[in-house]
C-alpha cells in the first residue's frame, strides 16, 4: 500500500438533458443518471447504485487481502448489498446496508476460520467505515462439492 493520504479525483459532467459522464484518469468513463426512484430512466448506474456498488465491492476486496495476509484458501465470494434509502434526522440518505455474502471454500477448509475473516472484512471495508448507515452482514461458508 501507498502512504497515506491517498487522493481520489473524479470528474462529472452533463448537459441540460443528457447523462452525466463519469470519469477519472486512466478509467472509462461510466454513463450515469437517476434512478427510477427519482423519475431517471432507470437503466444506467445511478449514484445510489454505485454507493451501494462500493460497498460490495470495498467488501470483496477486503475480504480478499484479509484472506491472502491469514493465508486462507478459498475460490469464490459472491456479496449481494441492499442499501435501505429513507429520512433520517430530516434529510434523505442511506439509513443501513444489508451485505450477503457466500463464501466458497476447498474441502477441508476451516469453515470457523472463514466466517471470523468474513466478519473482520465488514469491520474493515473503508468504505462501509467512511458511511453514516449501519451495516449488517448475513454470512455463508460453502464447501465446495
């Protein structure tokens, strides 16, 4: 890892009637607009879609270098986030995260063992510690057959 701090920048940008354009220096650029919740077309990444994105994906990172420094075996993490958007406090904002993931591990695998890395991976998500909302996770250890 590189010493922090660590700066992130991203542009947007967006006509009167148009998608906003995301981008940043050495990534395509993503297509962006509201959600259908919001009268948007409801077929591009919103922004809510992709806070909730970064949350399932800060997580599968974790996990993964979690797993790599323990020296845990394992083959696949699927993670599914539901973000419950409503008021609180008088302003509209993400108000918890539900995160299921479904470990995949080789036979013989310390089932214990995963689930505590499992658990250390939402305590340390940067992006879940960064948020107001709490976050729960409903984990799952399969052995692979």
């Amino acid at each position: 890892m590189h010493p922090l701090p660590h700066t992130y920048a991203v542009s947007a940008t967006a006509e009167t009637d148009t998608n906003v354009t995301l981008s940043a220096e050495g990534l395509a650029p993503i297509s962006s607009a509201g959600p259908a919740e919001f009268d948007g077309p409801g077929d591009r990444w919103s922004p809510e879609s992709l806070l909730v994105a970064s949350v399932a994906d800060c997580f599968i990172l974790t996990f993964r270098a979690i797993a790599r420094a323990s020296r845990f075996e394992w083959s696949n993490l699927d993670c599914h986030v539901d973000g419950l958007l409503d008021r609180a406090d008088g302003k509209l904002r993400f108000i918890g995260f539900n995160v299921r993931a479904t470990l995949t591990v080789p036979a013989g695998a310390n089932v214990t063992k995963a689930e505590t890395l499992l658990h250390k991976a939402e305590r340390g998500c940067l992006v879940t510690n960064s948020l107001i909302a709490d976050s729960h996770l409903e984990a799952q250890v399969v052995i692979a057959g």
